[in-house]
C-alpha cells in the first residue's frame, strides 16, 4: 500500500485517458452479451423457414425473409394463449398468497417479540437454498394423496412456498426500516394491534408489496419441476413446459420458428416487468439477499 | 397491565407467523422428512410399488451405482465452472454499471434481462445458438475462419457441457451483478480518493478497498448460487436431457429420470437425501472459508 512502483503510477496518470477508451467499450460488450440471444431468437421468430435455415446465417433480412408465419404456426399448432393465461393465474395467485401469508409473517417477526424467532428465520433463510429437486418427490405424495393432479393448486401451493422466504425476508427487513412512531401513536388512541396492522400499517406497505409481489411473480412465472411434473394436460400447461415440449411433426423436424415464437411470447410479460420496474427489482433483489 | 399486553402481542405474533410456518414445513420441510423415511424402503416396478423394508440397501447401491457417481462428478464441474466464472464476470459488469456514463439507466436495466427470463425457454434459445447446421456460434465461427465444418456442439459430452455451461453463465451473471453493484454502491468514494492520492493504481485500489469491502455481498451471491448450480435441473433438462451419453446428466436430472422414468421412488428417495446432505455440507464449507477469509480480510483493512 505504501510502495508504489512507477508503473502504477503512470497508469494513474493516464487512467483519465484510459477510461475514455475502455469504459465504452466495456458497457458495449455488457449490452452485446446481456441482449445478443434475445434478439436473435426475436429475429429468428419473424424470418421464414428458408431464410431461417439459410447457411450462412442471415443477420439482416430482406423484407421478403420476413414474415408472421411462425407465431401462426405456434397458434394453430398448439393453445398458446392457455398457455400464457395459466402462467398468469398461477403466478399471480402464488404471488398474492406468498404476500398474504409472508407480510404478515414477516411484520411479527420484526415487530412483536416472538419466542424461536431466531429458530424460524434460520430456517427459512436455510430454505431460500433448496432446490426445487429435493421436494418433487415428497410433493408428489401430497398431490396424489389430495388427488391434486392437474388442479391448479398443485402449482399455486408449492409457488407460494417457494417465494415465501423472499417474502419475508424483504418485508421484514421494510418493517424494520419503518418508523415505529405511528404505531405507537395507535395504540395510545387505543387501536388494536389487527386493526391497527390494517389501517395504519398496510397503507404505508404497498410499495414494498408491489416489489416483493414482482420478485414472487417472475419466480412463478419461470418455474419448471412443479409445472412439468404436477401438470400432464395440454391446456393446463405453463409457459415453461409447453415451450419446452414443442416438437416437429416428425422427431426429425424440428420447428425452430414456432420454438423462437414462443419463446419470444412467454418472455414478454416479464420483458416488460423488467423494464418497467427495473429499480424496484434491483431494491427487493439486495434488500431480500443482503439484509436477510 | 404490561403483562397482558405482552401476551396479547405475543399471540398477535403467533396467529400471523403460523400461516407462513404452515406452508413452509408442508412444502419444504415434509418432503425431506418423507424422502428420509422412503430410502429405507424398497418401491419399484419390482415389487408393484408396494413399499418392502430394506434397511439402508438404496444407499449401499447408491455406492456401487456408477451412474450416481458420473452426475455426481458432471454436477460438481458444473457447479465449479459455472460459479467462478459468474462471480469474476458478475464482477466485472457490476464495476462497469458503477461508472457514471451516459444511459446508464438503460444499461442496468438490459444487465438484468438474463435473469428475469423463463429459464426453460432461454434454453430453447440456447439450444438455436448452438446447433450444429444453423447456430449462430458455428456461423461466426465459420466466418472467422476458425473451423471449416460446423461443430456438433450438443452431440459431444465435453462441448455438450461447455455448452449448458456458457448458457447458464449467461442466464445467471446477472443475479451476481445486481448483488454486487449494490455492495459496490454502499462504498463511500472517499475510500479511493485516499487510495489515489496515495498513488494506488486502480488495480491496487480494487485489491485494497473494493475486495474487502464487497466480501459479504461475494459471501451471499456464492452461497446462493452454489445452491442453485448444485441443483440445476430446468436448463440442463432442455438443452440436452443429460446427453450425449450422460455427459451433462446432473444429480438432479438422475433424480428426476429415477423417480419419473423408472418409477423406482425408494431408490429416488435415497438420492435425495443423499443430495441434500451434500448440498448441505457444501453450503456449510462455503460459508466457513468465507466467514475465515473476511475475518482476516476485515483485520487487514
């Protein structure tokens, strides 16, 4: 630290200059390797089979190379628009449950002196690590013994639960930021501690709500085990699986537009939630990782 | 007075915690329990599914079951080669996206883009980008001059998991990133400023100041993404369904052909249990190197 070679300090002197140089191309690379596959499958999905299967590629088409026949395809092969209509039930019912079973979780755990509380948030930051893998198999047993096969439930439970750790730990730790002023203040005016949850609390929690309910719905929305292994009819089926399960007429044709298509359908929702609420994604991300 | 308020609040506490423990312990902790109970027994195709007793069998042919082993090994390499490179890419980008330049907003809304997409289906993407006729990689490859015919990237074991290995890169930076942009972030300028007017070039600001300070975020991003390298399934599942010739078959993905495909549940049981230990036991490692090497980092700054 205290010995600095004249190398370095030629590179401090030139660092201005450096910078100049190398920080554009470095957010260039960041923006190629974030947005490259995206937008080729997004070009793929609009080209038609022959500039698809053209060697070599094609990069920019011509106007005659592009075409809307690979989303027809996708509709008239299969019933996508169930697709992404399960997707979104599942989601956002898992997403209002996690938050309605995880906030108020999350409020006691920050607020009211529990006894074990140290026991139940060990365990459920233990729980943020396993793997999906590890509980098919025993939730398989619930979901045959409750004959949950092909009911939406048998997503919707275990997509609460996955997202509950999350839950708690971003609002516990927005709760503990909160200041306890108004609290007390109802309380002396006599509320009780539900009603004072409902009409002093809640209203000031919306917004850590809104960016935990983001987290949950593109967790759901992503899941893959669950939905493949619990769901086994066609119209029931999630976005993932049913993308995933596009094959040909024949093993040996392989339908890569429809497959760009529908992968460009099944993120487009989240697209969106990404672009729209970047900075609250980015805030419950750290706040539920870091502080948890 | 206090006393009862005390106990009302504490059952305020409990009626709004339950809920949340109820669901947890159904979905996380019953399925654990009832795979450890399960691996006991003998449940397959053999027996018509009807559970037989057989002590700790499943693990004594778990020892001999040369397949187990091979996803074992594909499972570590992944998990290794995947995490470091993620961390030391994670960290570049978050360096990157902590300059002030023009759009920057934009650009950390792209960084994140990876992340927030269907798993399965950036699969699918993947699997475009790499085939053998038509993929992009063979293309720019054949343009360059490197190659002179398309490699089968998805039909060789060793290029088959450098393949599932630079998707799942792709996928996942990100996540790092985000987590260590905002460590980056809660470092105060002031730090470097002192730094440079001690005449430390970046680089030795980097090892001096950022390292350290940004340990706890490295610590979390790691053990998280060790955990869900370990039980990758959904990637691995599309781009190759564990092939060519079990050459990119996980852990997970043997679990989940042993149960689903070979309808052998005692068996599957035993590799679950077996996987969480590990799982645990490497979470465990995990955290004790790295809560040693920020005490010391911490005692040099």
């Amino acid at each position: 630290m205290t010995t600095t070679s004249p190398e370095n300090q030629q590179a401090t002197v030139h660092r201005p200059s450096v910078r100049r140089f190398i920080l554009p191309i470095a957010v260039a690379l960041t923006v190629l390797f974030c947005l490259a596959p995206i937008l080729w499958e997004l070009l793929t999905s609009f080209k038609t089979d022959d500039a698809i299967a053209e060697i070599p590629n094609v990069y920019f088409p011509s106007p005659n190379q592009l075409t809307l026949d690979q989303y027809q395809k996708l509709f008239e092969r299969r019933p996508f628009l169930n697709y992404l209509f399960n997707s979104f039930l599942v989601s956002l019912a898992s997403t209002v449950l996690a938050l309605g079973i995880g906030a108020p979780a999350a409020y006691a755990l920050a607020r009211l002196k529990l006894q074990g509380e140290r026991i139940i948030l060990a365990g459920v930051l233990i729980v943020t690590l396993f793997p999906p893998i590890l509980l098919f198999l025993g939730l398989l047993d619930i979901v045959r013994y409750l004959n949950l096969g092909n009911n939406y439930l048998s997503l919707i439970i275990p997509y609460t639960a996955i997202n509950l750790p999350l839950t708690i730990l971003v609002m516990r730790s927005f709760f503990q930021q909160l200041p306890k002023d108004l609290e007390d203040a109802a309380r002396v005016d006599g509320y009780s501690t539900p009603r004072m949850l409902l009409d002093i609390v809640l209203p000031m929690t919306l917004p850590a709500l809104a960016t935990t309910g983001i987290l949950t719905f593109i967790a759901a929305w992503n899941e893959f085990i669950f939905a493949l292994t619990f769901i086994t009819r066609e119209d029931m089926k999630t976005v993932p699986v049913a993308g995933a399960q596009l094959g040909g007429a024949s093993p040996f044709e392989i339908p890569f537009g429809p497959i760009a298509a529908a992968t460009v359908l099944g993120t487009i929702p989240l697209v969106l939630l990404v672009l729209i609420f970047q900075r609250r994604i980015v805030q419950g991300l750290t706040s539920g990782a870091v502080k948890g | 007075m206090v006393d009862y308020v005390r106990a009302q609040e504490r059952r305020t506490g409990w009626l709004l915690t339950i809920p949340a423990i109820a669901v947890l312990a159904l979905v996380f902790a019953y399925p654990i329990l009832r795979a450890v109970w399960q691996s006991f027994f003998t449940i397959n195709l053999g027996n018509q599914l009807s559970p037989a007793f057989t002590g700790l069998d499943n693990y004594a042919r778990m020892a001999q079951d040369g397949r187990f082993w091979n996803t074992l090994w594909n499972t570590t390499i992944f998990t290794v080669a995947t995490v470091s490179l993620e961390l030391v890419l994670g960290m570049g980008i978050a360096l990157v996206l902590n300059q002030s330049f023009r759009g920057r907003g934009i650009v950390r809304t792209i960084a994140i883009l990876p992340w927030a997409l269907p798993t399965a289906l950036i699969a699918l993407a993947w699997t475009w980008i790499f085939n053998d006729q038509y993929g992009v990689v063979n293309d720019i490859l054949l343009r360059l001059g490197l190659i002179q015919t398309g490699i089968n990237w998805l039909g060789n074991p060793t290029l088959a998991m450098i393949s599932v290995i630079v998707a799942d890169v792709w996928k996942t930076t990100p996540f790092i990133s985000i987590l260590l942009l905002a460590g980056l972030q809660s470092i105060p300028s002031d730090l470097y400023e002192a730094q440079a007017i001690d005449g430390a070039s970046p680089w030795q600001s980097f090892r001096q100041v950022t390292l350290p300070l940004l340990l706890p975020q490295i610590v979390i991003a790691l053990l998280f993404r060790l955990a869900q390298a370990f039980g990758i399934f959904d990637l691995i599942s599309v781009m190759t369904g564990g092939g060519p010739g079990g050459g990119t078959e996980t852990v997970s993905l043997y679990i989940y052909a042993t149960v689903m495909r070979y309808l052998d549940f005692g068996y599957g049981a035993a590799l679950v249990v077996v996987t969480f230990l590990l799982l645990v036991l490497v979470v465990a490692i995990a955290s004790f190197f790295l809560s040693r090497s920020r005490k010391r980092a911490s005692g040099a700054v």
